[in-house]
C-alpha cells in the first residue's frame, strides 16, 4: 500500500499569511495527487486534482503543485474561512488512501 | 444542485448488520463511480470502497474485504452499503462520495453529509 504523509500535522496562520502544506508519498505517483478542505462538522469538499487542477468553484487563492512523491498544496493569502483541515490523497492504485491530515487554525 | 443523502445508520451490536444508502441527485448518476469513505470522529478519512458507472468493477480496502459489499441502482440514482459481521473499529462517520475519473486520475468530486454508524453492545 502507497503511504501519504502530511507536514505539519498543524500550523497556526494570520489571515493574508502564505500558507504551504506539504504531502509525501512512498512510492512515485505521477500526478495523481488530490486535495481536500474539511471544515468542523462538515463534508470534506475536493480543492485540487490531478496534482494542480483547480476544481470550479474553488477561489484561485488554492494551488497544487508537484509530481512522483513531494507535493505542495499553497494558500496564498488565508481567508478567514480556510482555517481547517487539510487532506491529501493518491489515486495511484488501491487502496487509496489519504494523509493525516493538517490543521489550519488562528494564530 | 448537486446533492448526496446518506441514510441507513445508527446503533448496532457487534456482529451485527446494517445497511447504507445514499441518494443522489443533480449529476448524472449512470456516468459516475461511487465510492464510501469513512472517518472515526476525530480522526482522519479512511478511503472504504468504490464500484464503477455500471458496477462491474469494484474495489474494497483489506480492513472491510469480505464484509462489507458496496452496490448500486442507476435506476433509482443510488449508492448502497451493506455491512456485516460489525466490528467496534468500523464505528464512523461513513461518506458516500461521487468518483470522477479523469484518464487515470479518479478524484471525490461530491460528498454526502455522512451518516453514523456505532458499533457498541
């Protein structure tokens, strides 16, 4: 099974702050990258695919970047509704399993 | 809009059985994987199963193989969950998710609001 691994498991940011969140496979898996926001109580909702599509609807604040093991998920400028959790997951093969997970919270 | 409506969940014994359904609207059902996703409360999400657009292909994770046997109706635009021989660490929070695939990339492009499933005598 393909290992996804999160960094940080938390972080606290000020709004307007750049925010980067890191993922680590273990083993290569091209592009096949997704990331997900979960806010308290709520559905997770998809942000990224494919390692850096946008999925519509989602504000171009949220990037995705990265190929075969590392992979970056950056807020450029946090809004006060991104505190939350943030998740990757690989669709390389099954099962497809998720990373633990990165708190966003207020500074 | 598009909408996912689990049901099916609750209290139930170890060794026990229940059924999950999720009930979709605003998308195209037939042309859409489905998956089941679950998340211990707390703690992080757990990837469960998936069937394709027309059900022959389906995939389980190793801790619900044998268990657990996901199904659909593109008929009545439904998802289901059968879940047998409960154990305590099945009780979730269980997702029902559509599956979008875009040439090998399969990403969860909608969820549901979960239903709860607990697992305790």
């Amino acid at each position: 099974d393909i290992q996804m691994t999160q960094s940080p498991s938390s972080l606290s940011a000020s709004v307007g702050d750049r925010v980067t969140i890191t993922c680590r496979a273990s083993q290569n898996i091209r592009t096949f990258l997704n990331w997900y926001q979960q806010r308290p109580g709520k559905a997770p909702k998809l942000l990224i695919y494919a390692a850096s599509s946008l999925q519509s609807g989602v504000p171009s604040r949220f990037g995705g970047s990265g190929s075969g093991t590392d992979f970056i998920l950056t807020i450029s400028s946090l809004q006060p509704e991104d505190f939350a959790t943030y998740y990757c997951q690989h669709s390389y093969s099954t099962p497809l399993t998720f990373g633990g997970g990165t708190k966003v919270d207020i500074k | 809009q598009v909408q996912l409506v689990e049901s099916g969940g609750g209290l139930a014994k170890p060794g026990g059985s229940l059924r999950l359904s999720c009930a979709v609207s605003g998308i195209y059902f037939s042309d859409y994987y489905m998956s089941w996703i679950r998340q211990v409360p707390g703690k992080g999400l757990e990837w469960v199963s998936y069937i394709s657009d027309n059900g022959i292909t389906i995939k389980y994770a190793d801790s619900v193989k044998g268990r657990f046997t996901i199904s659909r109706d593109n008929a009545k635009k439904s998802l289901y969950l059968q879940i047998n021989s409960l154990r305590a660490e099945d009780t979730a929070v269980y997702y029902c998710a559509s599956t979008a695939y875009l040439g090998e990339v399969y990403y969860f492009d909608y969820w549901g609001q979960g239903t709860l499933v607990t697992v305790s005598s």
